[in-house]
C-alpha cells in the first residue's frame, strides 16, 4: 500500500531506539535510563492528578512546569520551552532554527536522530569528523553554516566538551544558531546554559529522561534567548498546542523542585560509574573518558558485536553500534546499580576467559 505514501516517506531513513525487551530477567544496560526511579514527590504529584480534571485539557503554556525550570537555572519563565521529550523538542528546533540556505554542522559520529530530522525536514547537512580520539575540534566549525548542534557530552562516545571550547565556537559563530543538546549533562560535565544571556544565537536542549529518570513520562525542554524560543513556540503552536499532559507537567514539575534526590541519585551513578571503569580496564578493555551515565568501550582482543551477542546470551543488554566503522569495536554500557555492575564484571570475566 506504499502507493499512498507521500513522496517523502520513501526516502526516509528512520531513527531506531534502542532495544525495549518484554522480558523481566534481563539486566537492561543498552538505553541510558536511570537505575533509580523518580523522586517519591513525583510519584506524590502524579497521585494527586489522578482526579477529575484529567476531564480538561492541561495548560497550553505549561506555565508551572517553566517556572520551575526557569528557577532551577536562573533564568526567566520565556526563555524556556517545553515539549513531549527532548525528541520532539529538537525535532522543532530543527524546522525552526536550523533550515537554512547553508549546511548545518554536526560530527559525523553522534545522535543518530540528527540526519533522521534533517531528512524529514529537508534540511541540508555537512558531518564533521571526530578527531582521532573521539573528540570535537571546534575549530572544524569554522566555516559557513546554517547552524551547529552536538550534544554534550557527545553519544554515542560520552565524551565532554568543555565549556571554554563551546564559548570559542559561539564567539566565531555569530550568524547561526549553536544548539548545544545536554541530555547527559548532569553526570559530570560541565552545562552551557550558564552562557545563554552572553550569547543570543545559543539553545540548550535537555531532558528529564536521564538525570530526573522520567524517561516514561516524556518531558524535554530547551533554553536560550527569547526570540529563539519564540521561534520554537510558533512552531509548537502550528502542530500541537497541548504537547505536556497532566501527568507530566505535575511529575517533572515536582522532580525539577526535588534537587537533594536529584543530586544524590546523580551521585550514585557517577560512582558507578568510576567503579565499573576501573574494573573494565582490569578485563582489558579501553574506555573512553566519560560526562554520561553511560561508558564507551572496547575490548583488545574481542569485538564489539561478539560481546554484545555474549552478554546477550547471559542476560545482559548492551548497546552496539555497526556504523560507522571506526566504532563498531566499541560497546556502550549504561551506568546501572552497584549490582548489576557487578553481575556485568562477573560474566565479562567468567565469558573472556573462555576466549
């Protein structure tokens, strides 16, 4: 029946997420979620919003929940914008910033979803190489554009950015939009919102998927400059006016407000985090420096894809990455509990053994 498609949907490539297994014996490392849940508030103000107003159509503006990202970071109310994920909301970010005459910039090995929306949105691309080791040189992008995105930390790498690197490319990139997407940003490196009254072509996008661990509830949001945001609410407006449900907007309003459970769930992953890498590099393994809750990785003797199919066997999900070439050595790992740390080192140990 793809006689009825639109000519469009032929020349899509779609974005595909990482594995969401229906079995419950799985230790599930391959997409980057929280091993610890929301804060008990959040589960409080959802409780409470199980009435009959569930009747009526929630705010439009998703006035309470800016607010109180607006307080988090010191900013005022309209230089936030919130969506359905930090998907959709890059997805607008893309249709309202970042279609231009020139070629958007971003590295030829990070968020796969990015060349996905600049297919949907006829958008015209140039990917610029990582250096050698994984990291981005920001003075590759210094050349003409029509606007810069790469998350910091960078995925599937992990790798951070520092800040004074971000704040040179903005100062040679004054005529385009720089969208810095912090998805990761809470584990450990170093957030540009902090310049976003500095420079009005900057946008930080982030999520409440990871750090607040409401992946289930679907809340993103991005920062910048008024008439950037603008850009985004006029877009927003002209497809879904109620993108933040009620449910949602009681949830993530009640995590951003939570900073103590924040903070130490944060913490709890980061040290996870440097446990697990020590033990990885006693296997043999070369690990990536890591902002993230995930790690990056490979073996020096066995491939990426032979132990993603090993772990699998025993029950552990793992995420590898086929292209391009220079990472398919490399597994990423999400950052879970001290348990299933543990359980991980266990089986590479007992598994490379036997190789």
């Amino acid at each position: 029946m793809s006689k009825f498609w639109s000519d469009i949907v032929h020349k899509l490539t779609p974005y595909v997420p990482g594995e969401q297994p229906k079995l419950d014996n799985l230790v599930k490392l391959n997409t980057n979620e929280n091993p610890y849940g929301p804060s008990p508030k959040v589960i409080e103000a959802l409780k409470l919003e199980a009435a009959d107003t569930l009747r009526l159509y929630p705010d439009p503006n998703s006035d309470a929940l800016k607010a109180a990202i607006a307080h988090t970071y010191n900013l005022r109310a309209n230089q936030v914008f919130v969506g359905n994920g930090s998907d959709e909301v890059l997805a607008h970010v893309f249709q309202a910033l970042l279609k231009h005459s020139r070629p958007l910039l971003f590295p030829d090995i990070t968020y796969s979803f990015y060349p996905v929306y600049c297919g949907l949105y006829d958008i015209d691309y140039l990917t610029v190489p990582l250096s050698e080791d994984f990291t981005i040189n920001v003075d590759d992008y210094d050349q003409p554009n029509g606007g810069v995105i790469f998350p910091n930390p960078n995925a599937p790498t992990g790798i951070p950015l520092a800040l004074a690197k971000i704040e040179k490319l903005l100062k040679s990139n004054t005529q385009s939009v720089v969208v810095i997407d912090e998805a990761y940003v809470d584990f450990g490196t170093e957030s540009a919102v902090k310049l976003i009254n500095t420079y009005p072509n900057l946008l930080v996008t982030h999520t409440l998927s990871k750090a607040r661990s409401l992946a289930g509830l679907r809340v993103g949001y991005a920062l910048g400059h008024v008439d950037l945001i603008e850009a985004l609410i006029r877009v927003k407006d002209s497809f879904n006016s109620y993108p933040i449900d009620r449910f949602a907007g009681a949830g993530a309003v009640a995590a951003m407000q939570d900073t103590a459970y924040f903070e130490e769930t944060c913490n709890k992953v980061l040290n996870t985090r440097d446990s697990l890498v020590k033990d990885l590099t006693t296997l043999g393994f070369d690990v990536l420096p890591s902002g993230a809750n995930f790690i990056f990785a490979k073996h020096k003797i066995v491939n990426g894809a032979e132990l993603t199919s090993l772990l699998r066997q025993k029950n552990i999900i793992v995420r590898h990455f086929k292209a391009p070439s220079r990472i398919s050595p490399y597994i990423r790992i999400t950052i879970g509990t001290d348990e299933q740390s543990k359980f991980l080192i266990s089986t590479l140990s007992q598994l490379l053994s036997l190789c």
